[in-house]
C-alpha cells in the first residue's frame, strides 16, 4: 500500500478481543481488496462528512453499518458584546479521581457509537470508556477543571481548543454552566478564538446544554462499523443486542430520556 489505509486501536483490540481499525484512507478503487486483506476476526471504524453520500453507499456495499452521526459544535470564545475573561483557577494537568467517582463518571458517557453497535457488548464499550476516561485524566496535554461532580477535560490545538469529555453527573445545578465558563475564560486568556465539541446527534442532553452554551452546528460526521470474520459477533450485530430490545408491548425509551439528569460527553 502506498499510504497506510489503517490505524489499528489497540485499547479496543484489547477490549473487543479481535484487530479493531479506523480507516483513515478512503480510496474506494482499493478499499475492498484492502478489506479482504485484514486477517482473522476485525472490527473496522469509518468516518465521513454527513453529506458524502457516495463514499457511504460505497462503505455499505461492503458491510458496513451506519451507527449514528456525530455533530461537531463550535462557540467563539469571545462571544458577541465582547467580555474580558474573569480570574479562574489554572487547570489540572492531571486528575485522579476515587474508584466510586470514577466508575460513575464512567457510567455517564452513554449516547456513543459503541453503545449504539448491537455488534458491541455492553460490558466491552462500558470497559472502554472507563479506559478512555482514564486516559484523558492521567494525560497532561489534556487540561482540566473541576467543579462539584462535574469535570471537563480539553486541549488546546493550533488556534482553538477541543473539548475531549465533559461529564456531570447532577444535572439543572449550573455545573456544567460554569465549567464551560472557566473553559472559555482560559480560552480567551490563551488567545484561542474559538472552542469546538464533538457529541453524538442521539445525545439530546449534551445538546440542549452545548445549545445554551452558544455552541453552533459547524458539520456532522457519520460513523461505521463493520464486523468480520466472527460468526457469533456476526449474529450478536445482525439480532441485536438483548439490552438494545424493548419488553413485548412496551413503549421503547431511550437511554438519554431514562438518564435524563445527567449529561456527558467524549471524543473519540
């Protein structure tokens, strides 16, 4: 291969027990043959603008399934009228939480595209995003604040900041609010011009608060996944996952209405 047409995820490899991918080159002439040549069992992530509808025919033509669209926000730092940042506390470099806190911040980061694959068990997306939690707490390029029971955790890039996850687990007590309001301040005072978030469309929570937070829809970015060579992972995606199905007779609700005084947010 000219380029490399995979990144292999190892925390998932390891979570999922099977070669996971993203593919981070599309070149639709190849990506067949480039398919076929993944050996064993796979697991492959693909991602494209929302509106590519070409290169989506093209990735569903070869098993893979359309999980969910991740809609990526942006809010100015500097909103209109002008302000000057407040003072506020420096941001942690790293963040080490008790096992109960953790697990239950854990818990919170529902509505992701490994929840919503019925190919992907419960237990195997709960692991990973207590693993990604992890990280991006233990990370020093990862900054963070810190407010009640609520965290947030972003990096500066180039002239923005990224929020990498947002967590709070009391909802309607102007935590996340003011999370957000030292993440700007810090944004201001560090010369970057805008902060961007990434949140899955279904997370109508992290929505509504990015919404109030003067977030604005820039684009949205539709995820794949496609699973092979595992007959039972196979048949787990095409039955659907036994936590994913209403009871009989029942009106089905969703796990953002069922959590509804919380809201978290993640990366990845």
């Amino acid at each position: 291969m000219d380029k490399p047409r995979f990144e292999r995820q190892d925390d998932l490899s390891a979570i999922l027990g099977r070669d996971c991918y993203r593919l981070v080159h599309l070149d639709y002439s190849r990506v067949a043959a480039d398919l076929a040549a993944l050996k064993g069992p796979s697991f492959v992530e693909a991602r494209l603008w929302g509106n590519d509808a070409f290169n989506a025919r093209v990735l569903m033509g070869l098993d893979f399934r359309k999980i969910c669209l991740q809609s990526v926000l942006v809010a100015q730092s500097l909103p209109e009228g002008g302000r000057t940042p407040r003072l506020c506390p420096q941001p942690l470099t790293v963040l080490e939480l008790e096992t109960t806190l953790l697990a239950r911040h854990a818990r919170n980061f529902h509505c992701n595209s490994l929840e919503f694959d019925t190919g992907v068990s419960e237990a195997a997306w709960s692991a990973f995003n207590r693993t990604r939690l992890e990280q991006s707490l233990a990370s020093p390029e990862a900054l963070k604040f810190v407010r009640d029971d609520g965290l947030v955790s972003f990096k500066p890039e180039g002239g923005k900041v990224v929020i990498d996850l947002l967590s709070v687990l009391t909802h309607r007590k102007g935590t996340g609010t003011a999370l957000m309001r030292r993440v700007f301040d810090w944004s201001l005072a560090n010369g970057a011009g805008s902060v961007e978030v990434m949140t899955e469309c279904e997370n109508i929570p992290a929505w509504l608060f990015y919404q109030k937070c003067g977030f604005r829809l820039t684009g949205n970015i539709a995820v794949f996944h496609r699973h092979a060579g595992d007959p039972k992972q196979a048949a787990l995606a095409l039955a659907g996952r036994g936590d994913f199905r209403p009871k009989q007779g029942s009106r089905f609700v969703p796990e953002t209405e069922k959590r509804a005084g919380l809201f978290s947010t993640q990366r990845r």
